[in-house]
C-alpha cells in the first residue's frame, strides 16, 4: 500500500509520519450504517459531511405532497432497480416524473433524458414528451415526461398470451416503435413486455369479474410507447467493452448472452421473442441461460419452437429477414409490419 493510499484508509491527522501510522492499532467495528471505520490512536475521526452522506445513501420512498422543485407528486407509479416514477402535478398538468434512487442512477437518467428530447424534437411517435430535467437535493436527477398508461407485461397479467388480434395490434406498433428509436441511432437493449405501454385508456372497462380485458384497453385509438430507455446506446459511438449484455436474460439476443458487440438487429431479435410471446409461442423465461439459448437457436436457425414445432405462417419470413441483417442496417419496417398481417390472414 502506497503512503497516498495508506493516508486515505486511514484518514490520518495532517504531519503523521509513516512509522506513526503503521504503529496504530487496526481499526475498530464498523459505525451503525456499516458503512465507515474509525480508528484510535493518532488517527483523526472524521464526520463524513452532507456530501459525502448522500453519495452514499439511497433517496427512500418520497409521500404524497412532496414537491421536487415545482412538481407536487400524487402517487407512485412503478419502481426499478435505478429509480421510481411518480405521478406528478404542475400548473394544474400532470406528468410521469422519474427519480434516480442514488446518485449512480444518474448516467441512465441523463441517457433517458437525451433520448427523449430528440424524440420529442423530431414529433416522434411512440415515445414519451419530454417535459424538464433536473437535480434534487443536490444529488438526485430526475426526468419530467408525459405519463403512459399500463405496460404490456400488466395486461399480460399471468395469462398465456393476447388474443390473436389484440397480438397483431401489439406486434405492429412495437416494430414502428423500435424502427423509430433506431432512426435517432439508438439501439434499447432491455427489450421486455415491461418496457412497452399503452397510453391512457379513455374510460374503465366494466369487466364481469371486475378484471379489464386487454383488448379492451389495447385498440386502434391506443398508442404503444416504447419506455425505459437508461440502457440506450449509440451502437456507432459506443466502444465495445460498453455493448455487453445488459438487461433482461429471457429476451436478450443470442449475441447479448455470448457478449458480443450490439446492435439494431440484436433488438430486433429481442423484439421477436417478445412478440412471440404475446402469441404464446415462446417459453424461453426460465432467466436461466442453458435453458433459455437452445429455444432461441430453435427459433433463429430453424424456425422452430416448443421443440420441433414450426413456427405457422409468415412467422418463418420475420425471422428470416431479422436473421440476413448485417452491422449497422435497420429492419425494414414496412416488410414486417405486413408480415405481421399475412401471419393472422394465413392463420396460427
């Protein structure tokens, strides 16, 4: 250990020699957080400041009526392992805020941010309006957007899969959705049922058994917004030690789980897997990798899933067309969106 980083462990008083140091005792039990060490001795106790505080710490669950900055939050939406968003008030407007849970969530928040703004720049569809940014209490970024209505993985809620129409619908507007955030030279990377939601619905839907029913909420006045977007990279700016696997192991691409270097086709093939799964013909969710890799080479190299099942109808031609994309190209759109058409006209 170097006299610098000795001195820094230690955080000894100012003209202690080498040798005092070494003659101190070892340091003691750790403080009630478990977070930092005092020594006796010649060593000076140091009283970690603000800052040094809220580096450290973990902005907990804010209540109702908190204001950040000018935004009085009305509830809470939703949490992840980066942040919570918060149903928010302003000028009598009410917005989605997003909060960092630590000052490390920052990055993802700033990516979130620039993302948004370029979108809401070009009049984008399918993504949230950026509102404002900011910082709280010195140390906590948040995002200010227009709020979304319920995610797929929601209205998915345990069942097997949508409706074949209700499917459709879905599958159509998640590939625009993903060619749109690829125009502004983005790549997602956590592709997910989660990461997809609808707008807000217009009117409850009084269900028999109190449930709503997907289709109910998912119809042709409904948008899909593509959400969560901290994971964000610009494929063509971004080293390759960055594009490693990231996000969710059941619908990363085959390249994400052997970490090889990202890009659109890697989240068209994420894309395919979820949308397969609305369908209910895609089972790889076990998070566990030796189980989950062999159902997706089934379903990239051979067309097949469930074991030796064919994937029906033009499925076989979206996989294909996923499968030629070289480094650097985007999907055709159009081609899918039809072949997504063509997969109900010929039937499951």
């Amino acid at each position: 250990m170097s006299d610098e980083d000795l001195e820094n462990e230690l955080r000894i008083r100012p003209g202690a020699t080498k040798d005092e140091i070494l003659k101190c005792p070892k340091r003691e039990a750790t403080d009630e957080r478990g977070e930092r060490r005092k020594a006796n001795c010649i060593i000076q106790e140091v009283t970690p400041s603000t800052e040094e505080e809220n580096e450290m710490g973990m902005l907990g669950e804010l209540a109702e009526g908190t204001f950040i900055d000018s935004y009085k939050i009305i509830n809470k939406l939703g949490i992840g392992s980066q942040g919570s968003v918060y149903s928010v008030e302003k000028n009598g407007r009410i917005y989605a805020l997003k909060i960092g849970h630590s000052p490390r969530a920052a990055k993802e928040l700033e990516m979130e941010t620039e993302v948004l703004k370029m979108a809401t720049k070009k009049q984008l569809d399918h993504f949230c309006k950026y509102v404002d940014d900011g910082t709280y209490k010195k140390f906590y970024k948040y995002l200010a957007m227009s709020q979304v209505g319920k995610s797929l993985a929601q209205l998915l809620d345990g069942k097997e899969k949508f409706s074949n129409g209700c499917a459709l619908i879905i599958a159509k507007q998640c590939f625009k959705a993903l060619s749109n955030l690829h125009s502004m030279g983005y790549i997602h990377r956590d592709l997910m049922p989660s990461n997809f939601a609808i707008g807000l619905k217009e009117k409850e839907n009084d269900g028999k058994d109190g449930r709503k029913n997907a289709m109910d909420e998912i119809n042709n006045f409904h948008k899909i917004y593509l959400i969560d977007l901290g994971c964000c990279q610009n494929p063509h700016l971004t080293s390759e030690k960055e594009m490693n696997m990231l996000g969710n192991r059941n619908f990363c691409s085959m390249a994400s789980h052997n970490n090889f270097e990202l890009t659109y086709k890697d989240d068209m093939e994420s894309l395919l897997y979820v949308i397969l799964k609305f369908l209910g013909l895609f089972d790889g969710t076990s998070g566990v990798r030796n189980d989950i890799l062999p159902i997706k080479q089934g379903i990239m190299e051979n067309f097949k899933y469930s074991g030796d099942q064919v994937l029906p109808g033009t499925l076989p031609g979206i996989v294909g067309h996923i499968r030629s994309l070289k480094l650097g190209k985007n999907a055709d759109v159009e081609y899918l969106m039809k072949s997504m058409d063509l997969v109900f006209e010929v039937g499951l």
